[in-house]
C-alpha cells in the first residue's frame, strides 16, 4: 500500500470513528435530556427541534455513505438509506416548516409515510442478495411469521386506530397508513428471522432491532394518541432517532450470506408451532371481544392456511429424503451402481422367483491388474477406470440383468442363466492400453440349483472366483520362483535337475493330452517335487553312502513337508497335492501314503519316473551316472512295480525320439 493510500485509509476510520462518536453522544444526550430533564425545558428547543434532527440526519448519512463508497449491496443500503432521509426530512419540516404543529395530514406525514416502502425495497434487495438457495418450505416458514406477526401487530393497532380515527377520508387513511405500514415492518422482521433459521447474524440482528424500535415506537405513539396518553420529551421520543442510527451501524457491518443448512438439522416445528399458537390467540381474542379487527382475523386465517401448506410440504420433503437416504444406501457412490446391501435383497427375490421356473446366474468378477495400474497413474485415474469398466458392465447385461460394485475393485452381476450375457459382462470388465491391462476373473454360481440361500451363493461364487485367480500364470509364478531361489542357493545343481524333470513332464503330459491348466500344474508341481528337502539335514543329503533307516525317515518325510509349504500359498494347493505323491510306487509301496496303481495322480506318476530318470543319468555321491540304455533298462526294470508301466513306455519312446534327432536333452554330469 502506498503512502496517498494509506493515509486516505487513516483519513476514514478517523472520519468513521469521529461518525460513531456524533451519533453515539447525541442519542445519549437526548436519552440523559428526555428521561431525566436534564437542562430543564430551557433546552427543550435545543434537543428537540437540533439535536434530535442531527443525530438522525447523521445516520442518514451514514448509511448514503456506505452505498456511495461500497459498491456491494449498494442498491439495498441506497434505499434503506434514503429511508432514513425521508424520517429525518419528516422531522425537519415538523420542526422548523411547521413549528412543532403541524397539520393533519400534512408535508411531514408524506415525509414520514415514504420510510415505509424505501425500507421495503432495501429489505427486499438484501434478502435477495443474502439469503438464497433456501428451500420453499423455509421460506413458507418466513412468510408464516411474518403473517403471525402482522396478526398481533394489527390485533394491536389497527383497531385501536380505526376507532379513535374520525374525519375526512384523507384523514383516516393517513393514520391507518401508519399501523399498516408497521404491521408490515415487523412481518419484514419475522420474515428476516425465520428464513435464517432465527440466527440472523449482526447486521441482520442491528437492521431487525432498528425497524423493531420504529415499530414499537410507532405502535406505542400511536395507542397513545388514541387514549390521549402521548406526552411529549419522554423517553418515547428518543425511539425514532434510535432506530434509525441501529439502521446505520448495520450498514457498515461486514456483509454475511447466509446458507441453508441441511433439513436434518433445522427445526422443522418449531416456527410453525408458535405461529399456530399466535394465531389462536388472535382468533380467541376476537371471539371474546369486537376490539380485535377483521384485518387482524385474515392474517392469523392466513397463518393457519400457510401452517396447513407448510405440513403437507414437510411430509413430501421428507418422503422424498427418505427415498434419497433410501437409494443412498443401495447405490455405490463411485460408480453409481447397485451395491452389496441391493444384491443381498436382489438375490432373496431372485431365489423365490427361480423356485418357479426362473433360474439366474450370480457372477462375481475381480479385476487383473487394476492395483497395478493404480499404483502406476494414482486413485484418481483409478477411480476413473472403474467408473468407466462399470458403465460398461451395467450395458453390457441391461436390460434382462442387473450390475453391482462389492467394493474395491469386485464387480458382480445378477443375469439369467446364459453364456452370452456372462460372457459380455467379462468383456466389459476389460481395458487396455500403451503401459497397462486389465482384465477380470470369475466365479459364477447357478441358482438355485448350486445355491439356496443368498449366503451361499455369495460365498460359492467367490470361492470360484478365487479358486480360478489362483490358476492366473502372475499369481502362481510370484509363489513359486522364491522357493526355487532357496533350493537352488541350497543345492546348486537341482535347478538343472527340476528343469530336465519338468521338460520331460511337460512332454509326456502333452502326448497324453493335457489341458493347459493341467500343464501348468504338472510344470510347477515338477519343478517343486523336492521343495520339502529344504527341511532335510545337509548331512543326509550329501552324505557319501546309502542313508540308514534312520535318515530314510527323514527322507520320507519331505513329500509332507513339501505340500504343506506349497499349501501355505493358496496359488499352489493343487501343485502341493501333486507334489504329496511323487513318491508313491504303482505296486502300493511306497509313501506317505501307501497309494497303489491309479490311486495315484497322474501328474504324481509323471513326475515319478522323469524324476527317476534324472537321477539315474546324474553323478551321486554313492555312484556314477548311468548312460541312456542303462537308464531305459533300469526304467523297465522297475515298470509294475514302482512306475506306471504305460508311463515308462511313453518316457522311453520320448528319449529314443530324441536320441534319434540327434536333440538328447542335457543330462547332469
């Protein structure tokens, strides 16, 4: 800020501190004159006729002055502003134009009559520029209190005027134009009051206050007039100019827009309680005396009309509340999809209908990859793709099926039972680009011929989901490679040793066929078969000669051991069944579990005698490796007995295939 600015910013809170100042010590004046004489009525001129117009042609001021320099609200503070002129002027020309006595009505009525709707329209304009986005039931509410307010106001006043009121036609409407004109005012106020949820703020507060003070006022001088009870220098007196200097501190108040709050947290009755109970008393005072005026009679009519309105708008608000909360919590926030508390209920109507003839299909569906590209492009992205796979999936089985979010990244759709649609919805939940893919699996359950109950179906659904992530390569891979780090630190020549096991597996499997889950299986299972020798002594296993019976039990032992280390990796339950039984021999003698001929797996089988054959052609401690022909024979040797006859033939069709080609695998040592 430079200097000019910064001394014309001192130049006005002096001005403004000098302003609050004036006006303060002359209502104070005025109050110390009018409530206790002070001075005596030698200075009644003095307060009356000077002081009492300067005190209020400085708040006049005031508030032209906060509309000239501010441009916000300008409009508004213009208005009430030249409201306050139009009193001060009134005042004016009763004091100095007509001497203190006046005619009736007269130029200073004119005067004092135009505060009335100057005031409004700056009211008007604040309310407009402050309070919005208000529902229609709080305004109802504003408009209840400020009709219950003009029912007590003209209860009070108008009656009293009307029939103390004689004269010409000019003359009663001049008077009646004031206790309207009030009745008015305070309805503004109760209106400000209710649509703020009676939390107005301070320059509400000081505006409310102000044209209460000019209400009462008026009010008070009038049913004074009437009874002939109006003494003038009292403290009455000062109630105008007061009013009107609380109109100018609330210009200057910092401006505040007020917000509504959310219904849950308003009071829902408690305006149109103690409107309705206004308006009964009006309507019981009326019955028991003719004072009360049929003006009076219609606002509190109107009340009751506008309490009755404002009920019937409370129910349909809250209906439709509870239908949002409703589908709130049946609808995923992100996606916009049903959720799991919805695919509950579904599945319960699903069941009842599929008992009479409508099978359907439930499909739990988790995405490959998702956390991968989460972690790559960051949750926003993330949230993006989700909402972008669930648009898709919701399509995708519209209109006969309906889609679901569990959660996280599982999907899950409620379809008939056809192919088609499940595998649309697969495809749905795929997307793919330059740096990322992603893809689902599935688990899906008929229903109700696999399931009865929803818990049921729910948990079979994702047993199968899980069951088929497991057989996903990326999952079974980071499993397996750690332990096949281990064997191969602990004992480096057995990574060779699981490769020629697993080459020769994999092609017998493939000469009988094998699917390529089945493969896969076979593959790990070959490459993993000795896992359990992890937890054999070094001592034994390169111990010179034979083990003794001793360490033969130690040995016995590793296919046990070896499936429950693989089974502690849910990818590679099935592999660790295998690996359970690789050493189990056709004629029942073998271990750990005695399994004779096709008692035992397949894939076990395999495993066996390609694992034979590896060890007959390599270089132990105890012997030297065998040649291929030492190695077929020892095989049909042994073919009945410990290996699968038809197996042996396989494996040795495969070696003399090789031999042949001239391709014969690496043999260890």
């Amino acid at each position: 800020m430079d200097a000019a600015a910064l001394s014309n910013a001192r130049l006005g809170r002096a001005v403004a501190f000098a302003w609050r100042v004036s006006v303060v010590s002359g209502l104070a004046l005025l109050a110390v004159h009018f409530g206790f004489g002070a001075w005596g009525h030698a200075a009644d001129r003095l307060f009356n006729a000077w002081i009492y117009d300067v005190v209020e042609a400085l708040a006049a001021l005031g508030v032209l002055t906060r509309a000239a320099v501010i441009r916000e609200e300008r409009w508004a503070w213009m208005s009430i502003g030249i409201a306050l002129a139009a009193t001060t002027g009134g005042d004016v020309l009763f004091d100095h134009v007509y001497g203190g006595n006046p005619p009736f009505p007269s130029y200073a009525d004119v005067s004092y009559l135009s505060f009335y709707p100057a005031c409004y329209v700056g009211i008007g304009l604040l309310l407009r520029s402050r309070i919005s986005r208000f529902s229609a039931s709080l305004w109802l509410d504003g408009v209840m209190a400020a009709a219950a307010a003009a029912a007590v106001s003209a209860a009070v006043l108008v009656s009293v005027v009307v029939n103390s009121t004689h004269g010409s036609r000019l003359v009663v409407l001049t008077n009646l134009a004031y206790p309207i004109g009030d009745t008015l005012l305070l309805a503004g106020v109760f209106l400000v009051f209710a649509v703020t949820r009676w939390r107005p703020g301070r320059a509400w507060s000081l505006l409310a206050v102000g044209l209460l003070v000019v209400a009462l006022g008026d009010g008070t001088f009038l049913y004074q007039t009437a009874s002939n009870t109006y003494a003038e220098g009292t403290l009455l007196d000062i109630t105008w100019p007061t009013s009107l200097v609380l109109l100018a501190f609330a210009a200057w108040q910092a401006p505040e827009r007020a917000r509504s709050r959310a219904l849950e947290q308003r009071s829902l009755l408690g305006t149109p309680i103690a409107c309705g109970l206004v308006s009964v008393a009006v309507f019981v005072a009326g019955s028991a005396s003719n004072a009360v005026h049929p003006v009076a009679v219609a606002f509190a009519a109107l009340t009751i009309l506008l309490i009755l309105a404002r009920t019937a708008l409370m129910f349909r608000e809250n209906r439709a509340l509870l239908e949002q909360s409703q589908a709130e919590a049946l609808t995923d926030a992100l996606t916009g999809l049903a959720n799991r508390r919805k695919l509950v209920a579904d599945l319960e109507s699903a069941l009842e209908e599929a008992e009479a003839g409508a099978p359907r299909l439930l499909a739990i569906f988790d995405l490959n990859g998702f956390k991968r590209y989460n972690d790559t492009f960051g949750h926003p992205a993330g949230d993006a793709l989700l909402a972008r796979l669930a648009a898709k999936l919701e399509a995708a089985v519209a209109p006969d099926g309906i889609a679901y979010r569990m959660g996280g990244d599982e999907f899950c759709v409620l379809i008939p039972a056809s192919d088609p649609l499940l595998a649309r919805a697969t495809n749905a939940l795929s997307d793919n680009g330059e740096s990322f893919s992603v893809t689902s699996s599935c688990g899906a359950v008929m229903i109700p011929r696999e399931a009865t109950t929803a818990s049921e179906a729910l948990r079979t659904a994702d047993e199968r989901l899980y069951r088929q992530k497991e057989l996903l390569p990326a999952n079974r891979g980071a499993a397996h490679e750690p332990l096949l780090r281990t064997l191969a630190e602990r004992e480096p020549g057995l990574r060779e040793h699981v490769a020629v096991v697993s080459s020769l597996a994999c092609e017998v499997g493939l000469s009988l066929g094998f699917e390529s889950s089945e493969l896969e299986d076979l593959k790990l299972a070959a490459e993993l078969h000795d896992v359990g020798k992890l937890a054999i002594p070094d001592s034994i296993l390169q111990k010179p000669g034979p083990p003794d019976s001793s360490e033969w039990g130690f040995i016995h032992q590793h296919t046990l051991i070896g499936q429950r280390i693989l089974t502690g990796a849910p990818a590679l339950t099935s592999v660790g069944t295998i690996v359970r039984s690789t050493h189990e021999r056709w004629d029942g003698s073998g271990y750990p579990d005695g399994l004779t001929g096709e008692e035992i797996p397949l894939s076990a089988r395999i495993i066996a005698v390609c694992d034979a054959y590896s060890a007959i052609t390599s270089d132990r401690p105890y012997r030297a490796a065998s040649t291929l022909d030492q190695a077929q024979a020892e095989l049909r040797r042994c073919s009945g007995s410990q290996f699968d006859p038809g197996l042996v033939e396989i494996l040795c069709s495969i070696l003399e295939q090789r031999a042949s080609e001239a391709t014969v695998i690496p043999l260890a040592g």
